[in-house]
C-alpha cells in the first residue's frame, strides 16, 4: 500500500510491493549474497517484470545487487534492463540515483521548513540511520548549513551539540562500517536516539521506531519520514497533539523512485 500511494504521489505508473531476504547482510561474503540474490530471483522471477512488479533496492542491497537481479532475470526472460531500479550505470541505470532519496529527503525537508518560514540552515537535525539514505541526507543537510547533533546506525549512536563533520563522519564510515568510535562526537545510548533534543528528526532506519512508548519524548518540532513507515498511528496521535508536524514518508522518501 505504502509503494502504491507513494508512486502515485510522485504521479508515476507504478504499483507498488514489498518483499525481500530475512538476513544480515553484513555477515555474508560477497560470493554468498550473489548466491542468495540468483536463487530469490530463480524463485521470483515469474512474478516480476517490466510490466508487473519492477524491484528497487531497499535495506541492505545496492547497485550490484541490482545487477545480479537483472542478470539472473535476463536467463529466463532476455535482456529486460528495465526489470529493477537502482542498477549500476553502465547497466542503464540513472545518474544520480544513489543520492537521490536522500537528496529528495533534503528538498522536501526545505519546502516544508520554507512553508513554516525557516530555513535548514541553522536548524539542528538527529538522524538515525547512516545508510544510503541517511548519510546523503546528512551530507547534503550539512552543505545547506544545516547542523547535525546525532547520528545513529546499526553499529551505534553518536552525539555532537555543536554538529558532526559529516565529511570527516562518512570518510570514517566507509572505513570502520559503522558511526562507532568515530572521535569528532561522544557515544550515547543508541535507544536514545529519536528523544534527543533537536528541532528535526529524520527516521532513516527502519519501519515502526515511533510509538506509544516513545512518542511523549520527542522533542523535535519536525519530523521528515526517510524510512519507510517509521511513526506508528498511536505516534501519530500523541505527536498530532503535541503539535508535531510529520512529513509522510510517501512524500519524504519518494525521490528514489521518482529518478528511477
């Protein structure tokens, strides 16, 4: 349902589904999640197509993939580029489609803020999840002057009130895998993560994070949905009350599917 609004929020003719391999990724050797992504496709591939259900990548997957969708699909049907979003380039993929939820997460994060007669600059942002998404947002927040106080992924949570060097923070990701130990920002405990005190709150992680038991905490004024359904409706309720303003996520996170 959420795919199906979303694409038809963008005003694209898609439809909308979810699926995917209940695993840890990071656990797996790189020949293992070819493995794994040739057999799902194997399995799925009657039920997929450029016509009926065309798979992007989500938690855990990226261009390559893709590719190996694409390739696995292309055996049983012929070359079908078309048959998944997020491929790499030299497979017909679209410039600029790495960046482009989180860049989306950005220009919506801007026309909002600009409805409510602020600015992202200066404006202090937390976001858990540092994955595609978060990150780009991160970074493209930070250029806009934004500052980004907490920052949180699988590995743990960091805190830095006067803003995180989110260039320094994603040069150390791509080296340790993880926000953790990074020195320019103070651990703290990652369950703390959407309650810390900020004016933005971007959930990029995963679904449901926002509920009843978490919702009074909030301090943040905004929050701008990255991931997918991450506020609950007994959220919603407690955050509506309190006069939060909450950016769907078939808004927010739509400018994956609108480059592809």
């Amino acid at each position: 349902q959420l795919m199906t609004w979303k694409t038809a929020v963008a005003n694209i003719p898609y439809g909308g589904a979810k699926g995917g391999i209940g695993c840890d990724p990071s656990k797996l050797s790189i020949s293992e999640l070819e493995r794994l992504t040739r057999v799902f496709t194997q399995k799925i591939h009657d039920l997929i197509g450029i016509h009926t259900d065309v798979p992007a990548p989500d938690m855990g997957t990226g261009p390559q993939t893709m590719a190996w969708i694409l390739d696995e699909y292309s055996k049983f049907h012929g070359y079908s580029p078309a048959v998944v979003t997020g491929k790499p380039i030299d497979l017909g993929g679209s410039l600029g489609r790495d960046a482009a939820t989180g860049r989306g997460v950005m220009f919506a994060t801007e026309a909002l803020l600009n409805e409510h007669g602020k600015s992202i600059s200066g404006q202090r942002f937390v976001i858990q999840g540092f994955g595609n998404v978060g990150s780009w947002a991160a970074k493209l927040i930070s250029e806009q002057g934004g500052k980004i106080v907490a920052v949180s992924d699988i590995t743990g949570a960091i805190k830095n009130k006067d803003g995180i060097d989110i260039e320094s923070l994603l040069n150390y990701t791509k080296e340790h895998r993880g926000v953790k130990g990074f020195d320019g920002a103070h651990p703290i405990d990652a369950n703390s993560i959407l309650v810390e005190d900020c004016d933005i709150l971007i959930p990029a992680a995963l679904g449901g994070v926002i509920n009843r038991e978490n919702a009074n905490e909030i301090k943040a004024k905004f929050i701008i949905e990255a991931a997918n359904h991450p506020t609950d409706p007994d959220a919603d309720e407690i955050l509506s009350k309190k006069g939060v303003v909450i950016l769907p996520d078939i808004y927010a996170n739509s400018g994956g599917v609108t480059v592809s």
